[in-house]
C-alpha cells in the first residue's frame, strides 16, 4: 500500500538539504557521461550551469587543477551553501559558486573557456535566455557540454497513467500532462536549433540511457526522491479530489504491470552535447 503521508518539503530547510543524497544519485549517470566528453586543459576558466548539490562541478574543479578558475551558478540558496561547506572541507581554492539564474550570468563577455551543464538547462525558466548567456561569456571556440534526459523519460510510466486518464475520459489531465513533459524536456530537434541559432555548433551528440528499478509501483510510488522531485507534478496535472481516485488504480495497474514483468523499471533516456562556440 502506498505511504499517504502528504508530501511537504521544504527545498529552503537546511535540514533536508543536508541529507538529500538522491539528486547527486539521480545525476550520476548523466555526469558520468559529462566528465568524459569535457577537455581537460591547464590554465583555464570554466562554468557550471545548475550545479545544485555539487556534482559534477566540484569533481571537474579538482580534475582541472589549481591552474583553472571554476565557477558554478545555481539558484538554490541552501544548495549553495551546502556546496561551500563541501568546498571548505574538500580543501578546493579554485572553486566560486554564484547564487542566481543562469538567465542572467553575473560574468564578462568572453571570459570562460569552458561550460558545462549537468541535466541543468533543461531545468531554467527559460533555456535560449540561459543558452544566448553561455554563448555570450564563452570564448570563441570554447567548449560547452551539457546532458539532458529526453522526453521519453519514465516513459513506462506514463503510458499507464495515460490509459487511466484515457479511461476516465480526463483528456484535459492528458494535455497537461504531456505540456509538463514538453516544459522539463524539449524534443532533441528543437533544443538543437537554440543551439545552432545561440553560436553553440554542435560537433556530437551522444545517446544513453538508464533504469529506474522497482519491486512493484508501491514502492516505487513510496521512493523518497520520486516523493521529492516526480510526484508532485504528477498530482498537479489533475485536480485533488481526482488523484484521490486515481492513485489507487495506478498503483494497481503498476502492480499488475510488475508481476506480470518482474518488477517495475522505467528508462531514463538522455543525450550528452558536445559544442563549440562558434
């Protein structure tokens, strides 16, 4: 049975902050693929676009070396400062995190030589503004890189909870569904244009995924970073009174989907850019 303790974090409480160990576990795979697609050069600058809870911004200061000036921009507050206290007890000098929005980046025009973006850019207000700045503080022929999970995301998922929408005739949940996909992540083509149309020439783009994996839907329902960071939106897209109805047939459903399969998995598909300014 799924835990029905209502879902109320605080993402400005220290405390949770302190103890949020599944974001940096939820970006791991697409850092991974980041760190190995990025340059490693001495005497460079660099910047983190999003960098939250650290990773890989603090991994990729201490790869470059003393030699290399790294910042990080983020708009969580608590988040900053739990990556200072890291900072401060990893012993890193060459690090300075910036509080603010990427819309807006608090650097000279042509000024780093490196940028690279965590599943960051796709999580802005408004991801050309954040792409035109990169563009604008990189240097010509500098690098940025950034990984994005695609928007077949979860894609399990989401056909179930289409089919029950479906089901009960709620097209309009459906629609608003997919406008909450469509916000988090843009189809590949057209995040390509921003690209091209901001200076960033793209010279690859590569494709890899991961698995999210369940006994069954409760517990993947019950998990705390699906609780933290997913179920929320789900909730959102119909009203309250109707996820009342609704969450107990999607479990099942889930259930039914994991015994006939052996568990519950959903693919995180995502892509990892690497581009030059032109």
């Amino acid at each position: 049975m799924r835990n029905n303790k209502p879902e109320q974090f605080d993402f400005n409480d220290p405390d949770l902050v302190s103890v949020i160990d599944e974001i940096p576990l939820w970006s791991a795979p697409f850092g991974l693929k980041l760190l190995d697609i990025i340059h490693y050069k001495k005497n460079i600058t660099a910047l983190d676009i999003g960098f939250g809870l650290g990773f890989p911004l603090l991994e990729v200061a201490m790869r470059l070396g003393s030699t290399c000036k790294v910042y990080g921009i983020d708009p969580w507050k608590q988040a900053v400062e739990r990556t200072k206290k890291k900072i401060e007890i990893y012993g890193i000098s060459n690090v300075e995190v910036l509080n603010g929005s990427a819309e807006e980046i608090k650097l000279p025009d042509n000024s780093v030589d490196l940028i690279f973006s965590n599943n960051g850019i796709n999580n802005v207000a408004d991801m050309e503004v954040v792409l035109s700045e990169c563009s604008r503080v990189l240097k010509s022929g500098g690098q940025f890189t950034a990984t994005v999970n695609t928007n077949k995301t979860m894609h399990e998922f989401y056909r179930i909870y289409e089919e029950i929408l479906l089901e009960n005739r709620m097209d309009e949940a459906v629609v608003s569904m997919y406008d909450q996909i469509y916000t988090k992540r843009k189809p590949v083509e057209e995040i390509k244009e921003m690209l091209e149309i901001c200076g960033l020439h793209i010279n690859s783009i590569h494709e890899n995924e991961f698995k999210y994996k369940y006994a069954d839907g409760t517990s993947m329902l019950n998990h705390f970073f699906i609780r933290l960071a997913f179920l929320e939106g789900w909730k959102s897209v119909v009203h309250k009174e109707c996820w009342a109805a609704i969450c107990p047939i999607l479990e099942r459903r889930m259930n039914e989907y994991a015994g006939k399969n052996g568990g519950f998995e959903m693919t995180i598909p995502f892509l990892s850019f690497d581009c030059v300014r032109k």
